[in-house]
C-alpha cells in the first residue's frame, strides 16, 4: 500500500495541504472524470441508500495496480518526470498521435483482486479459449469453410471475458460482434460458434444469421443486431420487466468506441439511467470503428466522460488487465443490483486485427501495433499467473491442450453438420407458420 | 408470475361494452387485457398521468400503477427497443407513439430488432406497437401520415388497422395475445367520431388478425379499403347506389399479412377493383393488392385495376390543400363510375 501511495505522490506536483483524495485527482488527466463519477457516486448514494466506503473510481485502482505490480525496466525518476506513463494517459497520447514510449514489456495485472486461485483459473480458460477459438475460425476461413466474415478480438479478449465473469448466473449480456469472450463466458459452446460461422443447420440461428448474431435467453445471452447501439434501449427492456417480475438481476450492454456515437445508445442509457435500472454499459475502447479513429467518431478524451450527461458513474479500467475489469465491473454489478442504478465503464484496450479478416489495415501506424502486441492481454494474464505464484507454466499448458483437444471435437461437430435444407428459408418467421412461395405466383405454372 | 404490483384501484374501471366510441372502444380493451393478464403493461410519451395525447391511456395508471403504466423520455428508439427487451423476458408491452409520425424514429428497431428476432434465433417478440394516425384534421406533415407502407415490405411484422370501434377492441385484444410484434394504427379522426358511436358487446371477444371483412355486399364493383376510408368508401357507395351501382367495400382490417382469400373472392365476384387508401399513391399498399389481383383475378377482371391514393406530396396543413390532396368522396364516385363504364 506504502508504495502504491508513493507512486501516486510521484505522480503528482506540489499539492500543498489539499486533501490526498483531490490531489490525487488532479494528477489524472482524467481528473474530471473522477470528479464527475464521485459525484454521481455520492448523489446516488444519497437517494439509493446504498454506500460504498471507498469511491475511488477503479481508473486509479487499476493503473495504481499496474504500476505497483509491474515490474517496469523503467526507473522511479523516470516515471515520475513523466506521470504521462500511466497506462490510461499513454492511451490518450496514442490515440491522438503520439509516439508512447514502449515499458510494457513485463506487465502484469491488478494485485487486489477477491477471485480464488480456482476463479482465476477459470478466467484464464475463457480468455485462452476465445483466443484459440478464433485462431481455428482463421483456420476453417481460409480453407473456405466459413461462409461469411470472421471477427477477431484479438488483443482485447480480456475485456469481454473480464467484465461478463463478473456477472451471475441469470444475469444477462447484449454482446458485440467482438464479444465473443462475453458469449463464452456466458456458457455458449464453441460448437455453437463454429456451426454460426459455416452457416450450418446446426447452428443456433439454423444457418439464418451469422457469428455470434443469436442469443439464449437461459443462459442470458440476448442475440445482438449489426446496428450498433440497439441493444442499449432492448437490455433497458430487459431490465424492465425483470423489475416488474421481481428478478433481482442485473445485465451488460456492450458498445464500442464507434457505437457510442448513434441514437440508440443515448435513448438506451438515457432511459435506463431515469429509470435507475441496473444496467452496466461496457463501453470497449479499441480506437478503431472499422477504419475510423476514435478521435473522429467523438470530441471527449474519455468514453468514460459521457456518463455525466446521463448523471450516472463513469469508471476507467484498463482493458488488457482481465483483473482490473473483472474488478471493475464486479464493483459496478454490486452498486447496480443493490439499487444504485447505470453504470458507464470504458475499458481502453485495441484492437491488433482490421474490422475483419479482408481489412488490410493500411489506415494503422506500424508501430501502433507492434506497441500492442507488447501489450497483449492473453501473455499479460499468463505472466501476472506465474510471477505471482498462481499457477506454474505447466499447469497453464495443461489448461491449453484441454482446450485444444475441446476445439478438435467441438469443431468436428460443427462440421459434420449440414447445410440446411432450402426451404427452411420459409420458416419461423411468424409463430407456427410457413411463408408461401409468393415469388412462384400461380399464373406461371405450367 | 410474481410481480411487484401493487394494486389499490383508486380510478374506476370503465364499463365492459355499451355504446362507446373508437377511442373507448381500444381503451377497454386495454384495460381488459392488463386486468386478465399480469404482463401486460403499457409504456410511451406521456401515456401515465395525462393519459396519452389523445387519452387513449387514460385512468389505467390509477388503476394499475405506474410500474404498469410507464413514462418515458422523447425516445422512440428507446421505447420500441425497451418493449422488445421486456417482450423477451415474457412480458406482453403495449407501446404508444405519440403520432404514428414518429415511428420513423423507431423504424430500426421495429424493422431490424423486432421483426427479425424470431426468425434468427427463435426468440418471438409478442409486443404491441399502436398509435394515431391519419390526415384530414389539419395537422400538417408531421401529425398526419399514414406509414403502412414503410413497413409492408418487412417480414415479421403484422399491421393491424380498424374502422370502428367493436373491431378496434376486438383486434387491439388479439394485437395483444399475439405471439408476433404487431402495429396497430388508429386513424385519429375516427376516435370520437359521433357517426362511429357504437354497441360493443360486453363479453370478452377477439377479431382475428389477418381476417378481412365484407363492410358492404354488392355486385357491380370491390372498393378494396381500411381505416378511415371505409366511410369514404360507404359514404360514395350510398351515392352511386342512387345510380344504380351496388358496390361491395371490403374493410381490410389487417394489412399484413392480407386477406388474399376475401380480397380474391370480392374480386371474383364482381369483376372490378378500386383499391383506396390515404396514403400517397405510388408505392402505396394499392400496389401490393393490384399486384395480387394481377396475378390471381386477372381472368374476371371485366376492368382495369384502379387505384385511389393521396397526391404524392407531404400532407399539407391549410385545409384547401389538405382537402386536395386527400381522395375524397367525389374522388371515389368518379373513379367508380369510370369504372362501371369501362
């Protein structure tokens, strides 16, 4: 703890006598958004009833954590001439050009964490499992076996299996098409995916829509839509009438640093926040919305400082550290179902493949990528496992072959399925009814 | 099912049937269906305490509470978004548009999320989506569509629109024991309208959605119509009878899926076809029954196909130009005449 307050001072300029809480926020180039979520932290606490000690919104938790725990080839004096070194702030630079210098090479998660080994373990599974799943989607697209695009998350995996392990069992997720990890976490098999991919009749959707575009409502996986944002105002439902049925459960909505700019999502988080229902928005802060920088999609610095405008907390997390947004988001889930309301968390993180497998990414900076790599999620989780004593390198190759030796039989199942049969084309699209041939009008038979 | 309703009833429950008018007519059914179902419940712009802008709502949030009858911001997205989330969770919504108008801002989430959910991966959306529309008050461009078009060419809805009010209770009780997300117009000149002023039955009944109905038998000619056009349809049928022309009009009631067996057999029957709706003419619903009847009827037509539509332009505000773009009474006897003639 000594250090991490350290740190911080180091971090910060002559503050005088201010309180350590104010000071603290102004070394934040986010200071504001701090501000703004204690705020909304504290009102809510007042009208909800519900009271959280310690209101230091994670963004400080989680880059703290990293500092503290990472071992930085860099030094004391250098990180303190640059308090810019701070994972969140570095994001900012990146995303606004800048060259940031590359220290992440050795970074491993949050420290503070209330998950069992068994827990992380777990984690470490649906992070690895997303990673190799989408590896073997690659496999099967270039052997033609994938009828339409694949999607990757790579190297902000950890984000969509970090937040949705949070959740429990009856609470529910709208993922994006990059949420795989989320639907996995969630309980879908891998079969169901691979099946999705290569438009078979075994698939969940019966070959009628793509990826991840279904949903199962036992498990709590409500089917997304290609159109960004429509899930926000669809979960807000959800969530309505999970108060009206006395259902004490809470749900995510997942958006993107692209989505945040429609309609939908305003009229959704606006909604829900009025009506004070617990919906956590995980907004992924990728930096690219298919080719479009995040600079030209909105004029904050932060995701996170929309929240204000809906007067509900903003949290910052780091989004390749699986700890800091499981922690997060366990935070924000809790203050949700006790009453508290919406939540807004960004998770910065980025995205190393173009919008899909076709994308070329000639619109990303070399050393953009080659930075992220450094970064990647799946090395970080592994190296924070084995220097922290959590589990041995064996232990975490026996958890990969489990998986791999999965994925041979879970892809073998999907493709000895077949294609559907043509004419289920006319099915299901009412209740119990068949659409008539009306291309095959009876005057031209013959 | 466990809800968190509280119910002290401190509005009176309208009357089950006797004389009503449209308006009354839908709200009972509204109120019948909340009181026989715990799931359904009502959700819109000012549909709570003031009780909708043409009182449709009215006194329900008295009588059910405002967890059944909720209020929302200028959202229409969120509105038609957040009944399909609660129509997933088994919840039976009835959601209000303001004006039918503004179910352009809806139109993603109706045509993409709710229309679509059930044939992707099964999940059906039973949700109503109603609200007033319809020209000829003098409410200018934004107050006065009619939208059936925009949604025709979308598989997995059902479009639902009355004439009077023992169909406008009967269908918006089907509407709402409908497994499928059904829209339900109502043309708001018809809400008080004296002349509709009619004797419903009080015992519980449904119109089945995808029925159409004979509004008048005859045998020289179909007016092939809904909603407020039915009494322009009538209106000009009484007058061409004074010339000896019996016209049959078909109230169609459902407009999606049609009712290719009654429209085909009035057809058949009569052998002319005037389809009128008030909506602009080209790309309008007209096409989609003259194309029906292309195909199916062609060999007793003795006449072309004709349809009546409004002018292709916006609805306009001053009266003059409203009454001009409309097709009125006048419209329909000449047309039918020509017809007749052919």
């Amino acid at each position: 703890m000594a250090s991490k307050r350290d740190a911080k001072k180091k971090g910060s300029k002559a503050h005088g006598g201010r309180s350590a809480r104010r000071a603290k926020a102004e070394t934040a180039q986010a200071a504001h958004v701090v501000a703004a979520a204690e705020v909304a932290l504290n009102d809510a606490d007042a009208g909800g009833g519900h009271r959280d000690g310690d209101t230091v919104p994670s963004f400080e938790v989680a880059l703290n954590d990293a500092d503290a725990g990472g071992p930085s080839p860099k030094s004391d004096a250098s990180r303190s001439a640059a308090p810019a070194t701070r994972a969140g702030v570095r994001f900012v630079e990146i995303v606004e050009g800048v060259q940031a210098p590359a220290i992440d090479e050795g970074l491993i998660c949050s420290l503070e964490t209330s998950l069992t080994r068994e827990q992380m373990l777990e984690l470490y599974y649906y992070l690895k499992l997303t990673r190799l799943v989408e590896e073997r989607l690659v496999n099967l697209y270039r052997q033609n076996k994938v009828i339409g695009g694949v999607y990757r998350s790579l190297g902000q995996e950890a984000t969509a299996v970090g937040t949705c392990y949070a959740l429990e069992r009856g609470d529910f997720i709208a993922p994006l098409i990059r949420d795989l990890g989320a639907v996995l976490t969630k309980g879908i098999r891998p079969r169901a995916i691979f099946a999705q991919y290569m438009a078979k009749a075994w698939g969940p959707s019966e070959g009628r829509d793509l990826n991840i575009h279904f949903g199962d409502m036992e498990r709590g996986f409500i089917g997304p839509i290609s159109h960004l944002g429509d899930m926000i105002p669809v979960m807000t439902g959800v969530l309505l009438a999970a108060r009206m049925q006395q259902k004490k459960i809470v749900a995510i909505a997942y958006i993107g640093d692209g989505g945040m700019s429609t309609g939908a999502f305003h009229e959704g988080l606006n909604f829900a926040a009025v009506q004070r229902l617990p919906l956590i928005v995980v907004a992924e802060h990728n930096c690219y919305a298919y080719s479009t920088p995040t600079h030209k999609q909105t004029a904050v610095k932060n995701l996170a400082d929309k929240a204000a405008a809906y007067g509900i907390p903003g949290y910052i997390v780091d989004g390749n550290d699986i700890i800091a947004c499981y922690e997060t988001t366990k935070r924000a889930v809790d203050f949700a179902r006790s009453g508290g309301g919406a939540v807004l968390i960004e998770a910065k993180t980025y995205r190393r493949k173009g919008h899909a497998e076709h994308d070329d990414q000639r619109y990303v900076p070399r050393e953009e990528l080659e930075l992220w790599e450094k970064r990647d999620p799946v090395d970080r989780y592994e190296r924070h496992l084995t220097s922290q004593g959590i589990a041995t390198r064996e232990e975490l190759d026996q958890i990969t072959a489990r998986i791999k030796q999965e994925l041979e039989e879970e892809v073998a199942w999907a493709e000895s399925s077949p294609l559907p049969e043509p004419e289920r084309a006319a099915y299901n699209v009412y209740d119990n009814s068949i659409v008539p041939p009306a291309f095959r009008p009876k005057v031209l038979e013959r | 099912m466990a809800t968190a309703l509280k119910k002290e009833h401190k509005a009176e429950r309208p009357a089950r049937g006797g004389v009503v008018t449209f308006v009354e007519a839908i709200r009972q059914g509204i109120w019948e269906e909340m009181e026989r179902d715990e799931r359904v419940f009502v959700i819109g712009e000012d549909v709570g305490v003031y009780g909708g802008a043409f009182k449709v709502t009215d006194g329900l949030i008295d009588y059910f509470g405002p967890e059944r009858v909720i209020d929302t911001p200028i959202s229409e997205a969120a509105i038609v978004g957040a009944a399909c989330g609660a129509a997933l969770m088994g919840m039976r919504p009835v959601a209000e548009f303001q004006f039918i108008d503004f179910i352009s801002c809806g139109f993603d989430m109706l045509t993409n999320f709710a229309a679509k959910c059930r044939y992707r991966w099964g999940a059906g959306i039973p949700a109503v989506f109603r609200g007033p529309c319809g020209a000829g008050v003098h409410a200018g461009p934004f107050h006065s569509q009619n939208v059936e078009s925009f949604f025709m060419n979308t598989p997995g809805l059902k479009m639902v629109e009355p004439s009077n009010p023992y169909d406008a209770k009967g269908l918006i009780k089907a509407a709402i024991r409908d497994p499928d997300p059904v829209l339900f117009f109502e043309h708001k000149k018809l809400y008080r309208l004296p002349r509709l002023r009619q004797e419903i039955p009080e015992e519980d009944y449904i119109v089945e959605i995808g029925r159409a109905r004979v509004a008048r038998e005859g045998h020289d000619l179909s007016i092939i119509t809904f909603g407020a056009q039915v009494l322009t349809a009538l209106d000009a049928a009484e007058e061409l009878e004074r010339e000896g022309l019996d016209i049959e009009v078909i109230d169609l009631r459902t407009l999606l899926p049609l009712d290719k067996e009654t429209i085909l057999a009035s057809v058949r029957k009569t052998n002319r076809a005037l389809i009128l709706h008030e909506a602009p003419r080209t790309g309008g619903i007209g096409g989609e029954i003259a194309g029906l009847i292309a195909e199916e009827a062609f060999e007793w037509l003795d006449a072309p196909v004709v349809r009546l539509g409004a002018i292709d332009t916006p609805v306009p505000y001053s009266p003059p130009l409203e009454e001009y773009h409309l097709p009125q009474v006048k419209d329909v006897v000449d047309a039918a005449r020509r017809l007749a003639a052919y």
